[in-house]
C-alpha cells in the first residue's frame, strides 16, 4: 500500500485496486472508503505510520457498495467502535441482504471488468447509520452528502465546502485524465450525477480511482463533464 499526503490533513491510502482516504480533524478521524477484504492491517499500518492511532477512527464513509471500498470495513469497526455510513440504497447490498445489480458495460469497459472481479469479496458488513443526500456528517467542518447514483444506486459524493474538498466516490475517476468513472448500473445517471459533483466547483477533488486532483479542480472537473455528457448523448 501507498501513502499520498492530498492535504496536511488529508493522505490517501492506495491499493492493488482502489484507494481509501484519511481526514484528520486534531486527533478523531474518519476513513473514506476501507479497500477490500484483506486491507485492514495495512490501513492500521498506514494510520500509525502517519503517527496517529486507528483507536481514533470515529467513522468510516462508504461510497458505494462494492467490495473495493467496503471490504475491511467491518473489520475496522469491530476493532475500534467506528460508525459505518452508508446510502440507504446500497446499505441492503453492503449488508449483503440484497445483490447489486450488474453494470452495463461499455466494449471497452469488459477487460476491465474482468480484472475488477479479481477482488476477493466482502463479508457481511454492517451499516450504522444510512445516509440520504443532504445529509451532513460529523467531520471536516460540516462534511456533507451528495446522493450521485449511476455507478451504484446508493453511490454518493462527501463535500467538505469549508476546505473545498470532494471526494467522489466511483462516479468520476481520474486514471489518466478526469473521467466518467467505469462500470455504471445507468450511465445516463452517473453523468448526470457527474455535472451535479462537478457543479460544486471543488479545489481539490479525490476519486475512488486514480490521483487526486489539487491543480485546477474546478475546471478540470466542469470540462471533463461537459465532455462525458457529449459522448453519453451520443451512445445514447
């Protein structure tokens, strides 16, 4: 696993596949995302590294229930009394109460797939707390939810207005360049909720794949939007 510091408070935490993010208000912190299944010791690893004690994971924010990003969560939690937070409509999935459904792929989207399913599945976690967009959550200065279905039904945004900081979730990625993300359940949707994240004009914007973004946020974020809602009026 790497460590990226995004922010003085903020660092990422990279895996094989996907990545996690750390948010620091003095000693209490809240995880974004929890990678996969077998990702729980190195984020207790990473958290230490950085000087801090995982004791102090108050919460853990899902962004949408798929495996990459819920996987240790539960693990997290149990050790260390976290709160998981979930959308309500992906909390039956990340329960596993309920199966999600299958994206629809683009040609170019299913050797990627392929390798996307290599990731071992999640257990059985548990959702705390559902959220609903509007929402706001006790972290980084008033940290609020942006309902942005088309990856997952439930996938959200978590936008901390008072630092300009996004993350995104799956519905934007920024491999290469800024981008719709990959593998929607509606992909119609997804843009539609990529020009709603993109809206907000964020001066630095994590993704749930790929760099964050800290240069130009805002108007990398609007042009890549505009781009995608192009090309989905086209495959549409």
């Amino acid at each position: 696993m790497d460590i990226v510091e995004v922010l003085p408070q903020l660092h990422m935490f990279r895996f094989r596949i996907g990545q996690a993010y750390l948010w620091r208000d003095g000693t209490d912190l809240t995880l974004i995302d929890a990678g996969d299944v077998d990702a729980a010791a190195a984020i207790e690893g990473g958290v230490r590294g950085l000087g801090l004690a995982p004791a102090r994971i108050s919460r853990i924010v899902i962004t949408h229930g798929h495996c990459d990003h819920y996987g240790a969560a539960q693990e997290l939690a149990d050790r260390y009394g976290a709160e998981i937070l979930a959308h309500g409509l992906d909390a039956a999935v990340i329960r596993d109460e309920e199966k999600i459904a299958d994206p629809v792929l683009l040609d170019w989207e299913r050797p990627l797939w392929e390798h996307a399913r290599t990731v071992p599945p999640a257990p059985p976690t548990r959702v705390d707390r559902e959220l609903a967009d509007g929402d706001e959550i006790g972290f980084g200065s008033g940290a609020r939810v942006v309902h942005a279905p088309g990856h997952t039904p439930g996938s959200i945004g978590i936008h901390l207005p008072h630092h300009g900081v996004l993350f995104t979730g799956d519905c934007v990625a920024g491999v290469d360049r800024v981008m719709l993300g990959v593998f929607n359940i509606d992909r119609a949707q997804a843009v539609a909720s990529f020009r709603r994240l993109a809206a907000l004009e964020a001066a630095t914007v994590c993704f749930g794949h790929g760099d964050p973004l800290t240069t130009d946020a805002a108007a990398a974020m609007l042009a890549s939007a505009d781009r995608d809602s192009g090309l989905q009026v086209e495959h549409g």
